[in-house]
C-alpha cells in the first residue's frame, strides 16, 4: 500500500481518443518508471452547469479539499491512539469492509447518494455538510471520553503522588487509628530526611502525647507517614506545634464506606472508560470509512470541475457534458517523481508548458500564482493515505 497518490487529468486532443491517451500512459510509465502503480480514475458525467458557477466553486474547492483532509487526518489520529492504549493491531482502515487504498485505486461513483443529475456546488456542499456533522459528532465523542479519563487521572494522581497530597485510605488500616472518647490518632507527613527529628520530638511537641505511639506506615522518594496518638484536646496545639517544625498533619478521618465508595466509583470510571474507548474506536473506524468515501467523491469533482476550467469548453456547451479528458490515479515512489511528472507533460498540450513549470525550475512566482493543481500543465493534485 502506497501513503501518497497523484490524481491526474489529462487533455484529449482532437485527434486522439481517450483509450489512445490511456495505452500511451501505460506504455510509458511500464518503460521508465515501471514500479510506478498506475490506475484509472472514473469520473461520472456531472452537470457542468455555467462557467460563472464553475469559477465561484474553483475558488472554494482548495479550502474544502483542506477540511476534509484534516478531518480525516482527526479521526486517523485518534484510532491510532485508541489502538496504542487498548493494544488493538488492525490490519488496516477500510470504506465499507474495502481498504483504503483499494477504494481510491478502483473508485466507483455513488450515484444512489449523489446524484450526478444535481449541480455540482449542491453536491460538493452536501458533501461538506456531512463531514463537518461527522467532526462535530468526534469532537462530542472525544470529549466525553477525555472527561472520563481526567477523573482518572485525578484519581490515580492521588493515589501515585506524594504523601504531602496523595489520598491516604489505601494507606491506612483500622488498627492503625485510634478515636476513642479520649484519645485520638493524627497522621504526620514527615520530609524523608527528617525522620530522626520526628522520633526524637514529637512526644514533646505538646503535652498528653502518648509515649512511643509514633509508627511508620509508608514512605515514598519525598515523605514518611507516621501516626501520633494524644489526648483529643491538644490535638490543636499539637498541629500548630508540629506546623512550626515542619511536620504535615494530615486531616484523615477512616471510614470503611467512604473507602469502599472510592473504590466503587474508581471501578465504575475504568468500566466507563472502557466502554468509551471501544465505542469511540468502532465509531473512528466507521466514520473514517464515510469520510473517506465523501472526500474521494470531493476529489472526483474537484478533477472534473478544475479540468474543464483548465482545458475548457466549446461556445455552445451542453447542461451535461462529458469533457475530453483521460484521469488516472498514480502513487511513483520519491525517486520516480520527476520522471512520472516528465511522462504526464509530455502527454499534455506542452505548447505553453513554460508557463506551469515550478518554482525550481523557473524561480519563485509564477507556480503560485494559482495552487497546487497549476503547477503543471495538466491538472494533479495529490491524496496523502498516512
């Protein structure tokens, strides 16, 4: 599967058929790039309708290209990263059931969704209406998985953090606290380094302290978690005293329900992350599919309308004409490039091919004067699958 195509038009001259173009296509590009994959690209008989609505939806054309592509760049991106954290390997996207690539190289017109018989800036707005409803719908989607997995994170940031905020009810056992009428258990958040200061003072940081209840309970790179017990009523001056020398006294109070209710609700966040994560890659992986579908559709008519502008018309057109042109599809590696871009001018009406040289071979200027598709004389543009 090639990551890059080019979409190509080329002019029919009078004298010549458009299976005439195509067989001295194949024939060059099998003599002097064979490895290049060559496919024709079918385009429909669309409605032409008046050159004045031609070149007001040329001027629109680059911008809507740009959109779609961007879209379907969002929703690439976000399967790829929906499958990295659930270990998800699929063996690629797909247009219903169809690979990417392989929908591109043998596209086929869908005229149950887009009738050929309706202008074509109602065919290239409708098509627009539904990828921009499509980017509407990731963004609604992807939010509410994100909010899901922030107040993970925020959990479990309290759970892995440090023992200055960390929440502490994994922490502590019901043995480890005392709340008696009389006598209470606080627990000290004590620097790692200061440790020896702790034990060597906290009995005296205040009166009523029971000797020799210090325990450690945990330790992290930062803090040691001690417990104190004392008599409830210097609990305050115990805090204020302790604060003074450095030492954190955390306000705890141990509840088997609220433990069990934490647990309870970090459970049912993973269950709703999950289920999120696989709802929304299954919704990436059929959107892309539509988006993907809609914007080749795009391309069709980008190619035809920018065709007719480029190679033009007879006075007295009809309402539905079919252009004299030969479209193909091609994906040249980076070292065939300017030898395929030799093949296609040279098959093109080259009698002003000065004028579309690019920038490097003629200086800046006159390659930008209209995009991408002008820089040759031929129309092309291209469609990047990665």
């Amino acid at each position: 599967m090639a990551n890059r195509y080019w979409v190509v038009s080329l002019p029919v001259q009078n004298n010549s058929s458009s299976s005439t173009i195509w067989n001295q296509l194949q024939q060059n590009i099998s003599k002097h790039s064979f490895d290049t994959p060559l496919y024709r690209f079918n385009i429909p008989n669309l409605r032409v309708g008046t050159l004045d609505s031609l070149l007001s939806l040329s001027d629109d054309l680059n911008k809507s290209n740009a959109f779609m592509e961007g879209v379907s760049i969002k929703i690439r991106r976000q399967i790829e990263e929906l499958e990295r954290v659930s270990g998800v390997n699929t063996a690629g996207l797909t247009v219903d059931g169809v690979p990417v690539d392989s929908y591109l190289t043998r596209f086929v017109w869908d005229d149950a969704k887009y009738p050929t018989m309706s202008p074509l800036k109602e065919i290239v707005d409708g098509i627009h209406a539904q990828v921009a409803k499509i980017e509407d719908d990731l963004k609604v989607r992807v939010s509410e998985y994100n909010n899901i997995r922030s107040q993970l994170n925020a959990i479990n940031r309290k759970q892995t953090g440090s023992l200055a905020v960390r929440d502490l009810s994994n922490l502590v056992k019901p043995e480890d606290i005392i709340n008696s009428e009389h006598l209470t258990t606080l627990l000290a958040v004590v620097s790692k380094y200061s440790q020896k200061d702790w034990l060597a003072s906290y009995e005296t940081l205040t009166s009523y302290v029971v000797p020799r209840s210090s325990k450690k309970l945990h330790e992290d790179n930062e803090y040691a978690l001690y417990t104190v017990t004392l008599f409830n009523r210097v609990a305050d001056n115990f805090r204020t005293s302790a604060r003074e020398k450095g030492f954190q006294i955390r306000d705890f109070e141990y509840s088997p329900e609220t433990h069990e209710g934490r647990k309870q609700e970090l459970d049912k966040l993973m269950q709703d992350q999950e289920s999120l994560r696989g709802s929304l890659l299954q919704w990436c992986y059929t959107s892309y599919g539509e988006v993907f579908s809609s914007w080749m559709h795009f391309c069709a008519v980008r190619l035809f309308s920018e065709s007719i502008l480029r190679y033009g018309l007879p006075p007295n057109f009809l309402v539905f004409y079919s252009f004299r042109t030969e479209a193909c599809v091609l994906a040249p590696s980076v070292k065939a490039e300017k030898k395929v871009r030799s093949i296609l001018e040279g098959l093109s009406d080259s009698s002003n091919s000065a004028y579309w040289k690019t920038d490097e071979e003629v200086g800046a200027g006159m390659a930008n004067l209209a995009g991408e598709a002008d820089t040759h004389p031929y129309v092309s543009f291209t469609i990047n699958l990665l």
